[in-house]
C-alpha cells in the first residue's frame, strides 16, 4: 500500500516535473516587435539577406566570452524548399540538434504541417567561462552533409553562413543566415543545385553572442546578390511581409 503509494507520487512529481519543464521550454517565443527587428532584414525568396548596414561577422568567431545562462536561439524564418535541420556544438562538444524540421506554415515559402512558429526559441543550456557556439545545418535532413561557419570545410568549400551583429529590443543579438543548396550560384551539373545563394534557407537569431567582424571582400557571388538587390543603395529598410514568396 505504502508502496504504492510512493510509486503514485514519485509519477506525480516526475509529471509535474516534465509539465514543468515542458512549459519552460515552450515558453521562448520572440514578440512580435522583436522578431520584426530580425525580419526586416529577410529578403523575399532567391534574394540574399540585406544587411548591408549591419556589422558582418566571422561566423566561425560566435562566442559568448564570460559564460551565458540558458543561451537562446530563435527562430526568425526560412525560404527553403527543403526541410532543413540545424545543429548545435559548445566548445567542440559533440552536435547536437536543434531543430529537425525547419518548415512553418508561415515563412516565405511555407509549408502546412511546417511544425514551427516563427519567432520559435531553443534553449542552448548555460556554460561558464569562454564558450565558443558552433551552428551547422543538414540539408534537407541530410545525415552526412552539414554546412557550417567555414566555407573550407563545407561539402562544396563555399561559405554557407552569415552572420550579422544586430541590437534588437537594446540587447546585443547575432541574425545568421544559412544557404542550403550545394555549389556556386547558378551552377548546374555534377552535384551543383542551381543555388540562389540566398542565404535566407534558415535564418536565426541568438542572443548575446558576440563574434569578430568578418575580414577581406565576401565572395563575388554574394557581392553580386547584394548590389541586385540594391542594398547599399535605398532599400536598407525593407521590411517583407512574412508571407511573400516567389
Ligand atoms: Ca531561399
Ligand atoms: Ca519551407
Ligand atoms: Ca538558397
């Protein structure tokens, strides 16, 4: 009987527990006015991130140098056809996942049963001291290829992640930007997919992250998307409807 009822209230407390943390963790969810500040800058599909205003950083560089507590990622958009997933490392640690399937009904090319929210958060946990934070996105939920912060070490040896230093709600935050698709833009044949090099496919929002300024010219193609666009020259600004798609 007393056993029982142990038993009975060790499941009620471990319930308690999972509801507990359950709602924690479904509790980050960006407002509405600071997921605008992120948005603005995504452009409409096959047209690459407009930040030229912004700050770019080294993505390889993202850290947050004297620890973080329950570090945050957000999801802000995507305009990819392929259901992209996005890992996480600290410190060289093994990757771990964040999200398996970036799809919303809501993004620029959304999909109806996309299980995401725009605006969505991923706790990262806390660490102490330096830690160096590592993305990488599986295209297309890929087991085996992964795009990350050094384009020499990339499938196809391109970059693939951008990143930005962006003050949003007067907290220092990181917008990145991932390209999903193999090879030089408009490129055909052999593994190349005819990439847009958007840079839109997933983008996300860390908080409190820092990072070196990105150093020497972006690459031809990328410079080439961002004068087409015009973004040094008038449409900074822009904001997109979270709907537009191509
Ligand atoms: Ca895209
Ligand atoms: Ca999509
Ligand atoms: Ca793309």
């Amino acid at each position: 009987m007393q056993s029982k009822f142990l038993t009975g209230l060790i499941i009620a407390t471990v319930s308690v527990a999972s509801v507990f943390h359950a709602t924690t963790a479904s509790a980050l969810q960006l407002s509405n006015s600071i997921w605008s500040e992120f948005n603005q800058y995504v452009q409409r599909e096959r047209l690459q991130l407009s930040g030229a205003e912004l700050l770019e950083l080294d993505p390889a560089s993202l850290r947050w140098a004297n620890g973080v507590d329950n570090a945050e990622i957000y999801f802000i958009n995507e305009g990819a056809g392929f259901r992209n997933a996005l890992y996480y490392s600290v410190n060289n640690s093994p990757e771990r996942l964040i999200w398996g399937d970036i799809a919303s009904p809501n993004s620029i090319l959304p999909e109806s049963n996309g299980p995401l929210t725009l605006g969505q958060g991923f706790s990262l946990g806390s660490y102490q001291g330096d830690t160096q934070l590592s993305l990488s996105l599986a295209p297309n939920g890929s087991s085996t290829r992964r795009y990350g912060a050094v384009a020499a070490n990339n499938p196809d040896g391109l970059q693939h992640m951008v990143a930005y230093n962006v003050n949003a709600g007067g907290e220092n935050w990181v917008l990145i930007g991932f390209e999903d698709l193999f090879g030089p833009r408009g490129a055909t044949g052999g593994e190349n997919q005819n990439s847009d090099r958007d840079f839109n496919d997933v983008v996300v929002a860390v908080r409190g992250v820092t990072g070196n300024a990105a150093v020497g010219v972006p690459e031809p193609s990328a410079m080439l998307a961002l004068l087409g666009v015009g973004s040094f020259f008038g449409l900074r600004r822009r904001r997109q409807s979270t709907n537009e798609a191509q």
